[in-house]
C-alpha cells in the first residue's frame, strides 16, 4: 500500500467511541485506577458540557494525587471533521505536538483518532522500505545519565514538552532510556506496592532519589541504515512509543511516531476556505477583490489557531445615503465546527469598512 493511498484515506475507521471517562471533579489518584486497567496513555475527560483529555505525561504536574482534581491538568484538545484524511488528521497532530484528535460530524463529538493507530497503519507501506531511519530521526537529543534524579528527568520532559529522555554514559553509551510512563507509575502513583523499591509515603525526598532501575534496559532500537518500515514493525510489535538510533555502540537519534508520519502531510491536499461577499452587486469590483484577498489572508494566519475554519461570510448592506455617497454596514461570519465568530463594521467608505472588518476579524481569529 502506498504511503499517498494512506495518507488520503478517511479517518472514520479508526474513530474509537469506547474510551472509557472520568469526571473532572475526581481525583488524579481516581485517574491513575482508570489508566492501570485500560493501558491507554489518554483518557477522556467529563467537564460538564465539554469533552476534554489527560495524559499520562499531564500528570507529570502533579505533587499531591490524592488531593488534586483532575480538572486542574484536563485540556481541550484540537479536533477535526469525521470527512477528514488520515493527512489532515496527522498534520494537526504533528503542528499540535499531541497524541490523539477529537472527532465531530458537525456538532456531534464521535470520538478520538490516536496517534497509535495511524501509526500502526503504515505496516502497511512497502515505500518505508526506501527510508532510511536517519532521515526522519531526531539528532539533538535530550538526555540524562543513570545518577540523574527523577526530579531533574520530570523536569526535561515537562520543559521539553517529551515523553522519553534516553539514558547515557560519559562515553555515549546508551544504558536505557525513561519515558513519562514509568515516572508516573513509580513515583506519582499510589499503588499499595513496588516492585523496585517502596517509594510510597516519601512526600519531599522522592523525586531526589536516582532514576536509576526503571529505565527500561532494552528498548526499541535501530541502525541509522535501518528502513521505517522496519522500525515501525518493531515499535508494533513490541508496543512501544519510541525507538533509540545506534551506531557504534553510541546513542545518535530517537524516533518516535510523530517523526515516522509526518511524512504523510506532504499528501494534505490544499485547503481553500470558502468565502462569500453578498450584497456587492453595484459595487466596485476593484475594491471588493483587494478586500476579499486582505480577508482571505486574515483567515489563513487564523487557521494557526483556528484550524477546522468552515468558511466565511460576509454580507455588506448600504444603510443610509447623503450627499450622493452610501454609508455601508459589513456583518462578518467565520464558522467553525463548534462555534460562529461574528463582528462587524461600518463607514461610508466601501474600502474603510473593509479595512475596519479585516482588523476586526484579525483580533477575533488571535485569540
């Protein structure tokens, strides 16, 4: 299967409805009960009307379990329409830097697209076998040594925004590598017992102590010559989230699922928002086309925050005249899956009340 035909297929087949959720106004060690019995790494999140995520690495924030709220790490996460390709779906997730996508038909949330599943799809990709693991692996690499504290690793992972930081020797020499998982469960979760030491009950000297024995020994590994589609089979197969890149015995790049399918945004077909101007009839085609092309910019720079924009309206009425000229009422419309941003302007220039119209919607689309 071809790494386009992939890419341009729906998302709707790998849409999962079963998550299990959790209210927000329970607490993170209620949260970690939920993670232990489905091994997901999101869980969803009931916040009164609105649907929203925590992930393991979230609960890396959190000093007090049994009394923090998960509200207090819960977000809203992007979404995207149920008529999207698995290319729009991996460019959110790669511009967001985020695991999983809510999903709406409309109004209606159907559920979540993981980064897990898109990724596994590519076992599928004859073509990986003419990439080379070193040219999607990232190089400059964050990483700790076996003396490093539990604190300083939380620390890289939150301040990074990353899940895994490799374990090294003075040499280079890779010794294992620690993701947000393992800190979580050995030094945030509330378990009765563990198995590498009882850490439960230090409330301040916890996080001092070494990282040292829950690193995982025998990760995911790779040459750089290796093809992705051998890496993504190991990944699979071994259920990991990450695969370390070796060469001479020296750790020289991490992969992880976001580099391996960024290479599917390349087939993202190009969007073009519908725009509409109504109520222009008799008025000069010259100045309506600058306006309309300074909008379409507006709502080009907005996609960064506003990705699912719909299309705009704009419909432009003349309210009053005097002295031979038109004083002219602009009422602008963006919608978006969930909402509709409106504003609207006025001036008895047609080109003021455009440019009155465009800053306007600049503001509303920042923020």
């Amino acid at each position: 299967m071809s790494l386009r035909s992939i890419a341009l297929s729906p998302i709707t087949p790998y849409i999962k409805n079963d998550f299990q959720t959790i209210d927000a106004s329970e607490t993170i060690s209620s949260l970690l009960d939920v993670f232990t019995k489905t091994k997901h790494y999101e869980l969803l999140v009931r916040n009164r009307d609105r649907i929203e995520v925590v992930t393991v690495r979230d609960i890396l924030k959190v000093h007090h379990p049994d009394r923090t709220s998960v509200v207090k790490i819960s977000k809203s996460l992007p979404s995207i329409l149920s008529s999207a390709s698995i290319a729009e779906a991996v460019d959110r997730i790669v511009k967001n830097n985020i695991r999983t996508l809510r999903v709406f038909d409309r109004d209606v949330f159907l559920g979540l697209v993981l980064q897990t599943d898109l990724l596994n799809e590519l076992v599928n990709a004859e073509e990986l076998k003419e990439f080379p693991a070193e040219e999607v692996m990232v190089e400059r690499l964050i990483t700790a040594t076996k003396n490093s504290s539990a604190a300083s690793v939380r620390s890289l992972m939150l301040r990074n925004n990353i899940s895994h930081v490799p374990l090294i020797s003075k040499l280079g020499d890779l010794k294992g590598i620690v993701t947000a998982k393992d800190l979580v469960w050995y030094y945030i979760h509330p378990r009765e017992s563990l198995n590498r030491g009882d850490r439960r009950g230090e409330k301040i000297g916890k996080w001092s102590s070494k990282v040292s024995g829950i690193e995982d020994k025998n990760p995911v590994s790779a040459t750089p010559r290796t093809s992705l589609l051998s890496v993504v089979q190991r990944m699979k197969n071994r259920e990991k989230s990450c695969c370390v890149i070796i060469k001479k015995k020296k750790l020289t790049g991490i992969i992880t699922p976001r580099e391996i399918l960024a290479l599917l945004r390349e087939f993202k077909p190009k969007k073009e928002i519908p725009m509409y101007v109504l109520g222009i009839k008799n008025s000069d085609p010259i100045v309506v086309e600058e306006a309309r092309n300074k909008i379409l910019r507006v709502i080009k720079r907005g996609m960064k925050i506003h990705p699912d924009i719909q299309e705009s309206v704009i419909r432009v009425r003349v309210i009053s005249k005097a002295g031979g000229k038109s004083f002219f009422k602009l009422n602008g419309r963006i919608y978006l899956p969930r909402k509709v941003l409106t504003t609207s302007s006025q001036a008895w220039s047609l080109r003021a009340a455009f440019d009155q119209l465009y800053d306007k919607l600049d503001r509303k689309l920042r923020t």
